[in-house]
C-alpha cells in the first residue's frame, strides 16, 4: 500500500459538562492512502462522525482536540482559520449526509459548484463552470447544464447527492469523506451512489474515508475496515479478516444483527413473491 494521504494520530475530542468530561473520541488512530476506501463502521454514537469532523476542523467551539491529524503530509492540528479554509476542498472534500441541508436553497447549482475553484484555484467563473460540467459529467448526470441551471429543490435526493459528489470534485482533493451518503436514499439509488464512489477511487485515485453503520455496503465497497464503539476504534483490517474473522466481541455482535436482518429481508421478500398471484 502507498504511503498515507490521512494520518491519524491519538485523536481525542472532549467535552466539558456538568458531570465532568465527555469523551467524544478517545485516543484514535489510522491512516488513509489514495486509492483505497477505508469504512468507518459503528452504532450510532460511537463517535465516526465526530472523527469526520475533526479532520475537516468543524468541530464546536466547546470541544477540545487533541492529537495529530497529517494530510499529504502536513500536520493540521493547529492550524488557523484561514489555514484551514485552504486545506478544505483542495486536499480534504466532504459529502454529507443529507445534501438539502448542505446546499443554499437560494442559490443555483452553477453558483454553489463555481465558489471553491474561484477561491481556492484563482480560475475565472468561465473556467471554474467547464470544470463544473465535467464534474458532474464525471458523477452520470447526463444534462449538466440543465442541471447547473437549477435550484436545489427542484431535484431528487439521488441527484442531490451526485451533486455534493461532483462539488467535493471540482479541486480534485486526495481524500474524500463520505458521512452515511446514502442513508437517505431509497435502495437502487443508494447502490448507485456507492458504485459511483468505488468508481471514482479507481478512476481519479481518491482515497475515500465512508463512514456507516451499514455492513453490508462495508462489505461492498471498502478495502479496509475500523470498527468504532464509544469513541474508541476497537478493531482494524482489511474487509476480508475483520468480516470473516472478527476478533473483537462487538465486532461479532455487529456482524450477528447484520445476518438476522438480512436473513428477515430476504424470508419477507420470499413471502411476498409467495403471495402474488
């Protein structure tokens, strides 16, 4: 594997409360290469979306960090304001997870995908536009400028998302973090939007940080896998040992519930078609 893009090093994010200090993230680390998709895999709470938060430098005022976070190199951890503006996007590009609360209803598509590259890229709004288009050329929309020429609600969830995705392209970051990207999509959009993320990091090289609770799309996209539970990672590895041999007994436990679903998905799929006439 290729030296990593991300590095992560004892991460901790705390929180101060009445009853003493809340550990969001206890002592994390793991690194991330181009070209890879590492999952960030865990319950609710445990603490994924907060690591997400941290490498981009977004989290509350209230939190403390500390630890190391490198990105091609260069540590982040204590960078300023404006520093860090200059590392969002052009290294560092984030889908969220549900784009309508991401994208300014009142501006257009056009105007949202051109700001980055006039800021972070000094490109003119002709240029930054073309890129635009090829963007979202590059993520299957096939009007792009139809599509540039609208506002946000005039589009579905599924093209909401292909937006966000073609956005986080437009520098052409090294990383790209996916925070739940299809939890509010219905079934074959969402496994078009994961097909679409394992093409990109084949065809542009990406390294892509998904964060989910969802085994299944762990077990159809990433490389390598870390399982997270209480703000601590418990359990890292490639897909195949910590899927075909976890070690840890949440990890087990998680995999368990993931069968009895799938097996309760499948024996009512089975019944529907049963009763059809």
């Amino acid at each position: 594997m290729s030296a990593p893009y991300l590095s992560v090093r004892n991460l901790s994010v705390t929180f101060p409360t009445r009853t003493g200090t809340f550990h969001a993230i206890d002592d994390i680390s793991f690194d991330l290469a181009r070209g890879e998709i590492l999952a960030l895999v865990g319950e609710s709470g445990s603490g994924k979306s907060m690591t997400s938060l941290s490498i981009m430098r977004l989290l509350p005022e209230a939190a403390e960090m500390s630890g190391r976070i490198e990105i091609d190199g260069r540590d982040i951890s204590a960078l300023g304001r404006r520093q860090i503006e200059n590392v969002r996007g052009a290294k560092v590009g984030m889908i969220f997870q549900e784009p309508m609360t991401s994208l300014n209803p009142v501006l257009t598509i056009a105007r949202q995908m051109t700001e980055g590259p006039v800021r972070h890229n000094g490109v003119s709004r002709r240029d930054a536009l073309a890129a635009a288009r090829t963007c979202l050329e590059d993520v299957g929309i096939a009007e792009p400028d139809r599509v540039l020429a609208q506002y946000p609600h005039q589009l579905s969830g599924g093209m909401r998302q292909r937006i966000m995705i073609a956005a986080s392209l437009a520098l052409r970051p090294g990383i790209l973090i996916a925070d739940e990207p299809t939890t509010a999509l219905d079934v074959t959009v969402q496994s078009q939007v994961l097909d679409l993320l394992v093409d990109l990091k084949a065809r542009l090289g990406s390294g892509i940080l998904l964060i989910t609770h969802d085994i299944g799309v762990v077990a159809e996209t990433a490389d390598r896998v870390a399982v997270m539970r209480g703000g601590r990672i418990l359990e890292t590895g490639t897909v195949d040992d910590v899927l075909g041999a976890p070690q840890h007994d949440y990890t087990k436990e998680l995999l368990a519930s993931h069968l009895t679903v799938e097996k309760g998905l499948k024996l009512r799929d089975a019944q529907f078609e049963g009763a059809r006439p």
